[in-house]
C-alpha cells in the first residue's frame, strides 16, 4: 500500500467558534412583547406588519402566541414561563417525605436502641446468675 504524500504535519486542525458551542433559546421581555403587539396593532399599510417582524427577527407565530397569552390572562400575560420540567410534588409533599424518612430513621435506631437494652438486661441477669452460682458453692 503506498504512503500518502500529506503528512499527518500538514494538515490543520479545524478549530471550532466558541461562540456557536451553546446556543440559546431566545426570551423576550413582557414590556417587549406588549410593545410589539402595540407596533403590530398600528401596521395599517400593506406591507408594514412584514416589514416589522423582519426589522425585529420575529415570526407571525411570536404574535399570535403573544395575543392568546394576552387574552389568556390578563395578569400573569406575557411573562416567561420557568424552564424546566414541572416538579410532581409541591412544597408540602416535599417536607412530609423528608419527614418520613427522618422518622423512618429514627424508628430504626430505637429499634436498636432497644434491643441493645434488652441484651443488657440479659447480660446482667447471666452475671447475677452467674455471680449466685459462685456464691452458693
């Protein structure tokens, strides 16, 4: 098999841009989100909707997404959602499992406990009988 005339020497090493390694969901602000709708509300000319969502780096989607959460909620409208899946226990189911278990450790060492006394209490009864025996012959 003949040997290839590039050495292992000559090639670069491709290096990747450290700015593209971890990419990032974009999130807009609630006080962004309200003026956008607004700014979309007054595009009357044909056209001037496109052109914003172009100047801005938005799609159709944003908005109508931004106007049911809108008309969802008043209150609680617009606002970034947490990240992350929902937790199945609250606070409260939470604090009662650790409770449990704390308490689950507990009965485990009185059971110890317990039987230790009692194998005292059997040692002291052997060495009492132990210490008649003695006495009596």
């Amino acid at each position: 098999m003949p040997m290839p005339s590039v050495s292992l020497m000559d090639v670069s090493e491709v290096v990747a841009d450290p700015t593209l390694d971890r990419r990032r969901r974009r999130s807009f602000t609630a006080e962004f989100k309200r003026r956008m709708l607004a700014q979309a509300e007054a595009c009357s000319g044909h056209g001037e909707l496109a052109a914003l969502l172009r100047r801005e780096g938005l799609y159709s989607s944003h908005l109508s997404y931004w106007r049911a959460q809108l008309a969802a909620s008043e209150t609680l409208a617009l606002t970034p959602k947490i990240a992350g899946r929902k937790s199945k226990y609250d606070a409260n189911d939470r604090r009662i499992a650790q409770l449990e278990r704390e308490n689950a450790k507990l009965a485990y060492r009185l059971a110890i406990s317990e039987g230790l006394v009692a194998l005292q209490k059997k040692a002291q009864e052997l060495m009492a009988a132990i210490a008649a025996q003695d006495s009596t012959s």
